[in-house]
C-alpha cells in the first residue's frame, strides 16, 4: 500500500508519497514513487503513484521514453494544455492494465491511482486525481487536496485545517506531514520516508525531491509539538455538562 | 455502516455509535445499534453493534430473550465473568450467522461486529471486540480503544490523544465526539445523532444511553473549539527550512 497526498493551493502545489513498497510482510523495500517532466520556464509536471508497482513504473516509464520523442502523442512535453498531458497519463495507464492485468489478476490487484498536477506556460497550474481506469478528476478551491492509496487515516486533518485560498504553502507542509504521520501510525504498510514537491504557481522553475527520513529533524518536530498541543487542546475543551456521569 | 467506539479506562468504559443505517441511498433510517443489560449491582452489560442490521438485532433480541431464562446457557446474568458473557455473545453471533449467511450473501454481507463491555460483581470492568466469526480479543492497557465498522478516519485522533491511566472520563467523552465527528465528516454512511454510554468502574450502576443530536449544543461547542484550536496549533508549528521553495 501507498499514501499519496496533492494539496492545491492558490499559490502552488505540495505533492507527497511514502517510499514504502511491499508483497507481503516478507518483502518490504523503499522506492521513489515521484517522477518529474520538467522543462524549466516551459512546464513542470510532476507524476505521484499509488497501486501494483509494476504498472505505476511501466506507466512512469513509457511517459519517459515518450516524452523524448518528437512528435509522439504520449510527449508530455508537447501536450497544449494540463489536462491534455493529464489524457497522456491517463491513456498510458490504459494501455498498461491493457497489456497486463489480465496475466496479473490472478496474483493481486494490478490496478493503480495516480496524481498528476504541474503548470505549463501560460496557464495555470493545475493538480489531477487518476484513477486505474485512466478517467481523471481536477482539483478545485472546493475540493483542494486529492489523495491515493490509503487515504481514511490522514484525511481528517486536512478536513479539519486545509483550506485553499489561506493555507499557506509553509503550512501546507505541515498539513502534509501530519497526515502522513497519522497514516503511518495506524497502517504499517504506510512508511517513511516521504518524498515531497513544493512547487511555487508561475515560477516555472524545476522542483526538487525533498526526503524525510523517519528520524528528520524538523518532522520529528512537526509531530511531537503536534501531539503535545492536541493533547493540550482536548484537555482545555469544555467538560460535558452529565450529571451523575461526569 | 456504522461506527462504533469503546474507550476502556482505568476507572470505566465510553461505549459510543452512530445511528446511521441504509441499505442503499434512498433508504437511510435512524436505529438504536446499543443495547444494555444491566441488573443494577449484580452486572452491568452493554452491546454496541455494527453491520448487518438483521443479524446484530437478531443477536440482540436472542440475548434479551434468553436473559430472562434461568438457567439458559445465553443467560448474561448467569455468566460468572465478562469472558463467559462475551463467549456467549460470540455463541449467539455464530448461531445467527450460520442461519442466516447462506441464504443472505446474495444480496449483500451478512456479517456484523460487536463491541461487549461491563463489569460482574466481585471482577473488573471489561471491553470486548466479537468479531462476525464469533471469537473476539479484550482492550487492555496497550490496547485501550476498540473499533467496529468505519473506523479508520476517527482513528488518528485516539492515537495521539488517548492514553489508559491518564485520559479522564471527561477527556474520553470530548475524544469520542471527537473521534465520530472526523469519520462524520468523510463518510456519509455514518451521521447524528451518536447514543453514548459511560459508565463508572465499580459503580454497578445501571447506565443511561446519552443521545447527542446533530445540533447539540455541546457537541457543537467540541468541534467548533477543536477545529479553531487545530487550526491555531498547525499555525504556531515551526516553518520547514527549505531554502528557495517556503
């Protein structure tokens, strides 16, 4: 399992993944489940997968090849506009579970979910939700963060706390953590690290990967503060009013 | 769905559920999913059911039935301990299970979950999780919360904030509202009004049933003030050093 976090926000993206891949309790390892098609001051794309690892890097990896070859209708890089790229993904998705789900039914799930968000030149920048089937969902002010995988655990916080239009992008990083490390507490098919994506809305400039590893400073911070002022919060909340009870 | 919630504490039990029961979006109906069983100083027995609506009434009726027969061997009031109780809770489940299961799946799960608590003179108090397959695990003090049906969104919050030996009555009372008004929030399967039950270890005291409507005022007061403070909390968490990007 996987969690896969996109939050939209009026001035830019954070896009997060665990690095947690496993079949079974026997088989555990870490991947990147973050890939990136930019051209700077042209487009940023950014690809966050969530489902059967093979699909999602058969997916990653033809959009690759692709997307270096001219005039090839799966070129990420020569998509108009997002949604058109978003089409691309999804397509290749298709034609992955196409070639492969059959032979791989028979031996767990090969579906997988994808977010997809980025901005190219001249429009804006724009989040997607991709689902197996390779349709596909927009981000809006109204429903402002997508999530893949195992979603349940950490989409309280961000009910509760994220907004677009006044979450700041400082604060979005925190949101992202704490619902990463509610996820991880509960599901231990969810694990750090997390790789993240910040990218700033106009700017054009190329993102980077930024790892936080179990034992990172500032996340071990973010959660610790996090949990002592909840702790905190509760107590200070008003006591019911039971007779006889409280 | 429903989702049903039992706090065991050092010094007693908060035993809360939903409402919630539909079987399919035009059916959407109000029902009683606790249960109590109580002979005021002798035993003090509570049933909160999640699932099947068919077979946790039947499991209910059963017992109410059978409880009011010396000498039956589905006598709660009978059971020397809690774990007697529970088996026979379990016994019961099974019994309507294998009736009902075969002639039921084709139209949908015929399986329900129960959360068992209370205490028997001279034992302590107890809280149980009975599975659909009739066997069942105890909270303890690791383990000091147990969950049935849509539990993964109102999950975090006890994580962090629930603590056996330290968290009052009155704290698990503010985290149980708490803990439902996140999973109310993502699914619409569970709603108000919650029936919420504590009850005082040793007291022996029969317990009311709590309704919490939608519009409760204390209610509404915890969530209100909880969401404000989150929000307050993820503000004052320090700023990620990410040099170029926040």
């Amino acid at each position: 399992m996987t969690y896969g976090l996109g939050l939209f926000l009026d001035d830019g993206l954070v896009i997060t993944t665990d690095t947690r891949t496993n079949a079974g309790v026997d088989h555990v390892a870490t991947v990147r489940k973050l890939n990136l098609f930019q051209r700077p001051g042209q487009s940023i794309m950014m690809l966050a997968s969530a489902g059967n690892l093979a699909t999602t890097q058969a997916v990653a990896t033809l959009l690759e090849q692709r997307s270096s070859h001219a005039g090839h209708p799966h070129n990420l890089f020569e998509a108009p506009t997002m949604f058109d790229a978003a089409n691309m993904v999804g397509g290749v998705l298709r034609e992955v579970m196409m070639a492969n789900a059959d032979y791989v039914k028979g031996y767990g799930d090969p579906s997988a979910s994808m977010l997809f968000g980025g901005q190219i030149a001249g429009a804006g920048h724009c989040l997607f939700l991709i689902y197996s089937a390779g349709n596909f969902i927009q981000a809006t002010a109204d429903t402002c963060f997508l999530q893949v995988g195992e979603l349940k655990y950490g989409k309280p916080i961000l009910d509760r706390a994220f907004r677009y239009g006044t979450t700041s992008m400082a604060d979005a990083v925190k949101l992202s953590l704490l619902s990463f490390d509610a996820t991880v507490r509960s599901n231990l098919s969810v694990a750090p690290p997390f790789d993240m994506i910040c990218y700033r809305a106009d700017s054009l400039e190329a993102v980077q990967i930024r790892r936080f590893e179990k034992q990172d400073a500032y996340y071990s911070d973010v959660r610790r503060s996090y949990s002592r002022s909840l702790r905190e919060t509760v107590a200070n909340l008003p006591v019911v009013d039971w007779p006889g009870v409280i």
